[in-house]
C-alpha cells in the first residue's frame, strides 16, 4: 500500500478532523473526490452529488445518441425469436417438446396428469361436502321437530342413506335453538359452521374420484323381508305418536 498515492476522506455530519497513519507514515486527507463521474464530499452534500449525476446522465444519452440512433448501418429492427408468443402457441410448444421426449418420459408425464387431476376431484368433492346445502336444512329441520315431540334425540330416523349429522351435532343443534328461539335454520347452520365446521366424508369423496380400494356395496343396506316387516308394523301402529313409540314403559309393540 502506497501511502504518497492513498487518499483518505471522513464524512460526517458536522465537520472533523482525523488523522490516519500506516507505519507512521500520514495518509492525506481530502475534502470531496470524483468517483465514476459522481463527486462526492465529506458533508454530504446531496446536492451537488445529485447535480453531478444529472450530468453523468446527459453525458450517457448523448454518447447513445451518436452511437446507436444516428448511425446509419446500425439497424433498429429486431428479428422474431422462436419463442414469442405471437408467433408460437402453447400447444406447438408442446408439440415441439413431446417429439423430442422418449416413450418413458412421456408415460411418467401421462401418468402425473392423471394423479394431479384426481387429487383435484378429489379436493374439489371435500370442498363442496363442507359447503351447507339444502339437505342440511332439511335433517336440521327433521332434529328439531323430533325433538319437540320426543322430548329427545335419541333413535331418531335418518334422511337418506348417508349420515349428515352425528349424535354430538344433534346435541347442539338443539341447545342452539333452545338457548335462542328466534334463531332460523340459516342462523344456526351458519353457528354450528363457525363453532365445529361440517365433516369430510373422506371415504366418499375418494370412491367419487375413482381412488382404489373405496368401492360401493354390492348388497342394499335393508334386505327386501326386513323392510317389508318394518311395515308392516308401522301400519299395525300408526294411530300411535312419536312420544308414546320413544317410551317402550308407557306402549309396548307386538
């Protein structure tokens, strides 16, 4: 290091005086420097370093003006590239790219469509299940007139093949509606979703999307003799109500 040629420059707010030395020898210090075209000094002052990149500017654009706009065997049009868009489709782009792939590569891509676009059938069914439909209404309605003329919510029917709400949820769709009586069918959904949500039927949406290994029964649910016993034994009781048949010590059934 050259002490004779080294320059030294300390900027502060308010001005000071320091000294450097390098095997006692003093570096000079200096009071502003120019450096790439820009000045800058020890009070830093904005200024005069803004004024002087201004002029490095002009100075930039004026080289450019001779060198690029005014030269005459310089041309300013630009030749189409390969990949524009307005001259390429995505789909050539394909077409150019799976000609040049092997049978494997290809066979690996087909094959991650095809789990990409499950996994979204798949995400789309759970998300509607956990949306409130009018079905929902319709077994929150059924829950709430059971118990107005059961006086409980145990062995109550269900409204279609599959199960919509659980014993739990029956508890507090009731205590919903008891603690405010004036509340409608919307208020309580939209309570009951912001309090547990709606459940996911994961097996459903997986038999839907066509996952393996969620396969629909085979066999009904209620084989043709029982539900022909069933009624007939409604039709021998229908003169009975709902509370007499939920208190077997009051009614017994034969």
């Amino acid at each position: 290091m050259s002490t004779e040629r080294t320059k030294c420059m300390a900027i502060t707010k308010d001005l000071l005086r320091c000294k450097l030395v390098v095997e006692d020898r003093p570096i000079e210090q200096i009071s502003q420097f120019k450096y790439l075209g820009i000045e800058l000094s020890r009070d830093h002052n904005l200024p005069k370093e803004l004024k002087s990149f201004i002029n490095k500017l002009e100075v930039m654009v004026g080289c450019l003006r001779k060198v690029a706009w005014t030269n005459r065997n310089m041309r300013t049009e630009e030749s189409p590239k390969a990949s524009s868009k307005k001259h390429l489709s995505k789909r050539a782009m394909w077409s150019a790219r799976r000609g040049k792939m092997k049978k494997t590569e290809k066979k690996t891509v087909a094959q991650s469509c095809k789990e990409n676009g499950r996994r979204m059938d798949t995400k789309n069914i759970v998300k509607r299940t956990r949306e409130i439909t009018s079905r929902d209404f319709q077994n929150m309605q059924y829950a709430l007139k059971w118990f107005d003329d059961t006086g409980s919510h145990d062995n109550r029917q269900r409204i279609g093949r599959k199960r919509v709400t659980t014993t739990r949820g029956d508890r507090r769709l009731i205590r919903e509606s008891l603690r405010n009586r004036k509340k409608t069918l919307f208020d309580l959904a939209a309570d009951l979703t912001e309090q547990i949500g709606r459940p996911t039927f994961a097996r459903t949406a997986k038999r839907s999307a066509g996952v393996k290994g969620c396969k629909t029964p085979e066999k009904p649910l209620l084989s043709d003799k029982y539900t022909i016993a069933c009624y007939k034994l409604a039709r021998k009781h229908q003169h009975l109500s709902g509370r007499t048949l939920c208190c077997p010590t009051s009614q017994t059934l034969k």
